[in-house]
C-alpha cells in the first residue's frame, strides 16, 4: 500500500459520524480503520473483500455502477469502486458529516494516484 493512499485515508477517518471505512486495492491489499467497537478492523477488511466480490458479479452482469449505498440498522455504507478495481467502503451513522459528505470523500478518493 502506498504511502500516499495511506495519507490521504487517514485524514477521512477523522470525520464525525464514520463508523469505519476501507481502501481494497486491485491486487485484494486492503487498508481499513475501525471507529465502532462493535466491529473490529479485520472485520472491515472481510466486507470490504465480500464487497468487492460483489461488485466482480454486477460488472460481469454488464452493470458498473459509480456508488452503491446500503442502509442498515446502524447507518449507511457506501462502496465506491474506481475504473482500476480499487474501492473505497465508508460506513456512517446517519444524518452526520461524515454521510453528507460522502460525495466529497469520494472525488478525493478518485483524484488519488493508483498505488504503484
């Protein structure tokens, strides 16, 4: 995992209301931070891989979608996928900052450089 992709995650994970979040880069590496006892990091790592997995399904069904969002008893997830395979999972309590800025973490997330 880059450095790059490291710092520009973590500044992300400072947001109010982020429950977690994760970066799955194309080569299945994943990088995740873990803000609710309730779920460990490593349990952030196996959704995001099961999500990714998902994703591998719609696209071979011809659907590439740019955002998915889930809601659930806790918040929201939103997986983000980039044209080069890599993710972006954040999961948020509702009405927060972090879930009405998805959309800008997002775009910072597409601007990165793809990890070399």
């Amino acid at each position: 995992m880059s450095n790059i992709s490291q710092e520009r995650l973590a500044p992300g994970t400072t947001v109010p209301g982020l429950l977690g979040c994760g970066l799955r880069l194309p080569d299945a590496t994943c990088l995740s931070y873990s803000f609710d006892e309730a779920y460990s990091r490593e349990h952030w790592e196996q959704i995001l891989n099961q999500l990714a997995d998902m994703m591998t399904l719609l696209n071979g069904q011809g659907l590439a979608p740019r955002r998915l969002t889930w809601t659930f008893e806790q918040g929201q997830i939103f997986l983000i996928p980039r044209p080069d395979g890599a993710l972006l999972a954040l999961a948020a309590q509702p009405n927060t900052e972090a879930s009405e800025n998805v959309d800008e973490l997002a775009e910072e997330f597409f601007s990165l450089n793809p990890p070399n």
